[in-house]
C-alpha cells in the first residue's frame, strides 16, 4: 500500500441508531485532520485510563501531536464528510495506538482500522495497561495474545505486550466447535448469554457454530427429536469440527438416543461435552462406543463466577493440559478410587436404566451430582441404583454437588443416605468442585480416574 495514496476501504454499518453514516472510509493520515485526531486521543485516554493522572496525557499532548504529524497513521471518517471517527497509528509493526472517538465507540471503528492494518502487515505487537480490560477483551478478541507483563516505565503500571501473526491467526481460527441443544430449547432470552459465550470463545480463539435447533419453537422444544439428533450428528460429520458443546439442560436429551448414529460417533476423534440433562447422551456414548466426553456446561464461562475458570478452559481445551479436570476431594469411606468413570446427574442416569444406553457398571467409579431433590428423591434414586445391583458391581463412588440438598442441609446429608445404601466396602470420595456450580470443573465420563 502507498500511504500517501489515500487507499480507502468501505464498512457496510447496520446497527440500530445510526442514521447519518451508512459507512466509513478509511484512509492515510492528512495534514487537516490533526487537530481532530489529537484531541480523540485526549479525550479517550483520558476516559479509559481513570488510573493514570490527566496530567500525565495532557503533559504529552504537544509531543504526541508532532510525532502524529510525522507518523505512518490511518483515520477512520465519514464516507460524505471528513469527520475523524478513529484512528491508529504505527511505527514498523507497533501499534503506538488505535483510538476511536466516544461517540463512535461499539460501532464497529476500532475493529475495521485493525482489520485495514491486518491487511498491511504480516504481524502486529502493541502494549496495552492491564487495568483497561475493555481494550485488552477486544484484542483477544481479534487474534492478539498477551506474551509478557511489564510494568510501564513512565507510569508504573502493570501494562502487557500482545502480539498477533498472520499465519498464528489462521492456524487458531480453524478451531471450530459445534454448538448444540440436544435438552430443552433455550428461551429467548438466552441470546443474550449465547452471544456473551460467542464473543468469549472467539477470544480465546475457538469460532463457535450454532446448530439449527438451539431456541424454543414454540413449546419448550427446539426440534423434534430426530431434527436435534441430526444437529448433532452434522457436526460430527463436518470435519472442521474439533469438539461439540451442547449448553442446554432440563429433560429432553433421551429422546435424540435412538436417533443417533454411534458408528459415526466411534469413528470420529471429537468429545462431545454437556452436563445435567446431558449425561443421558454421555454414558450413551459410553455404552455404545467406548468414547468418552466432558460433564461439564461451557456456558458456566461467562457468568460472573464460572469467568475464573476461563483459564483452565482455555489450557485444557487448546494446550492439551488437563487444567479444568484437576479437583480437590476428600474420602467419606476407603483411601483409594481406581476405575473408568461413568454417571453423573443421578436422576438423568437412571432414565438409561433398562435400555441399550445403561452403560457396563463391572469395575466403574460411579460419579453421582444433581441439582434438585430432597431426601425422599435422594432415598428414591438411591434405592434404584441398590435394585439394579450397580453397588455390587462398581469399584467405588464419586461424589458430587447436591445442590438443593447441601443448600437446606437436608437430614440426613446426602453422604450418609450413599453410604446406607452402598455400605461399607465402597471406597467413596467427595468432591464440591463437579456439579451444578457455576465454577464447576469438569469431569471425563469414560475415562480411567485414579484417586487417593
């Protein structure tokens, strides 16, 4: 590109309320629009670094103004007028600063001058105060990784290095996860949470897509059974797809059972994980294939206590590691579990039993969790599992969260009714870390555990 060739790019703009732009251009700094650019990048730090003195931004406003004069800059402006929305300058392949004026903020500027840059550039680095966690999100969002902290040498302030590489990007972008509603459809006003989980796993570098069956239609269904099977088995089908998601829940997930094609599943290397309602299609999995998958609901990631997680998620997801798996427990009975794990929610568990989905019980670790129930519905699912011989054939028990009952501190406690039921050969462990929790780990139903 020729800086001084004024290249000019167009964005189609849609959203709501923007009457008197249809589009912006952008193009290379002209001698005109300093004063308009000088004063944006006043106003913005001064609004976005509130833990840095003002008189630190407006003690460097005249150096800035100078150097911007003579530094390789692009402005993003009206299409009809020379209205300065944007801007961002370079020096080689530093970002010294993308601004974007306050009223043209989350209009999508800031993202098609770092777009315009991409296209020009190979690789980019810049450095960002870790306080402005507005500014670190969206660079995250857009392919940059933190590489180091540093304290800035004139502030004092913790600040990180990010950087992003063409071919780094291309490489984390064909991480694709299929995203699924086998349950209960979601409420409408779940869109709100599913774009607030789109925008986070785009950041961590996994693009989410949506399957065709995710809303309510209706009724509390999405699809008819058969129409949600066939979501799933499309993404296990799709080979882009590295692992499927389902973020529903509630009392439907059974009804995709005979529906779905387990050679294709057996065949495939994806994991499908879900929770709650889900552990119907994970020890089915299970049964019919010897595949494992995740209990767990990675809509968790975006409620305020599930956030501390991301971490975890991110290394054991895309780093191999084995973070989010890792929980503490203590033992109820016995010192030592060994065995593959299976179960999950009791109550979901026991609509296998009697069908081709119950999975082989000999030697398992039994994990049980639930949401809701009282001591009759513990006593109740308990003594169904003791009908079905399961504690005479497993090695030994998980135990979960049980939320309503741990919650009211129901007698007797849900550790006591287990071991009446289970008695005492059973090694049983306890854990609070897998279950309904927002901040859950996570656990890999039809994998071999070792406890103790």
């Amino acid at each position: 590109m020729d800086p001084g060739g004024g290249r000019v790019f167009s964005v189609q703009r849609t959203e709501k309320g923007w009457k008197a732009m249809k589009k912006q251009r952008i193009r290379a700094l002209e001698e005109q629009d300093l004063d308009q650019v000088i004063e944006i990048w006043l106003h913005v730090n001064l609004a976005a670094h509130s833990f840095i003195p003002a008189d630190y931004w407006k003690g460097h406003y005249q150096e800035v103004k100078e150097a911007l004069s003579e530094a390789e800059v692009y402005v993003a402006c009206g299409e009809k007028n020379n209205q300065i929305l944007g801007f961002a300058g370079l020096d080689g392949n530093y970002i010294a600063g993308l601004f974007v004026a306050e009223k043209w903020q989350s209009h999508g500027i800031g993202k098609a001058l770092i777009n315009y840059i991409k296209e020009i550039r190979d690789s980019l680095e810049l450095h960002v105060f870790a306080e402005n966690q507005g500014a670190v999100r969206f660079y995250k969002r857009e392919g940059f990784q933190i590489r180091e902290e540093q304290l800035g040498q004139d502030t004092g302030k913790k600040e990180y290095r990010m950087t992003w590489n063409k071919k780094e990007e291309n490489k984390i972008f064909r991480y694709k996860a299929g995203i699924v509603c086998c349950s209960n459809g979601q409420p409408e006003k779940a869109a709100v949470t599913l774009e607030a989980l789109k925008s986070y796993l785009l950041s961590a570098g996994v693009v989410p897509v949506f399957g065709d069956y995710i809303y309510q239609a209706g009724s509390v269904y999405s699809g008819t059974a058969r129409q949600r099977a066939q979501s799933l088995l499309n993404f296990y089908r799709d080979e882009e797809i590295r692992v499927i998601f389902d973020i529903s829940g509630g009392d439907l997930a059974n009804e995709i059972l005979p529906y779905l094609d387990y050679d294709l599943i057996a065949k495939s290397g994806k994991e499908f994980w879900g929770y709650s309602d889900l552990t119907t299609v994970i020890n089915a999995i299970y049964a019919k294939t010897g595949k494992s998958s995740v209990l767990y609901q990675v809509k968790n990631l975006v409620s305020p206590e599930g956030q501390a997680r991301r971490v975890a998620f991110e290394n054991t997801l895309l780093k191999g590691r084995r973070d989010l798996f890792e929980f503490s427990y203590r033992f109820l009975q016995g010192e030592r579990l060994e065995g593959v794990l299976i179960g999950g929610n009791i109550r979901c568990l026991l609509k296998l039993a009697g069908t081709e989905y119950w999975p082989d019980m000999n030697e398992k670790i039994l994990l049980l969790e639930a949401l809701g129930g009282d001591v009759p519905k513990m006593a109740a699912y308990l003594s169904q599992l003791n009908q079905l011989h399961v504690f005479d054939q497993i090695n030994g028990i998980l135990l979960g969260t049980f939320t309503e009952m741990e919650k009211n501190r129901f007698s007797p406690a849900v550790e006591e009714l287990v071991k009446q039921y289970a008695g005492e050969r059973l090694p049983i462990a306890k854990t609070g870390e897998i279950g309904h929790a927002k901040d859950a780990k996570a656990a890999v139903i039809g994998k071999r555990i070792l406890l103790g």
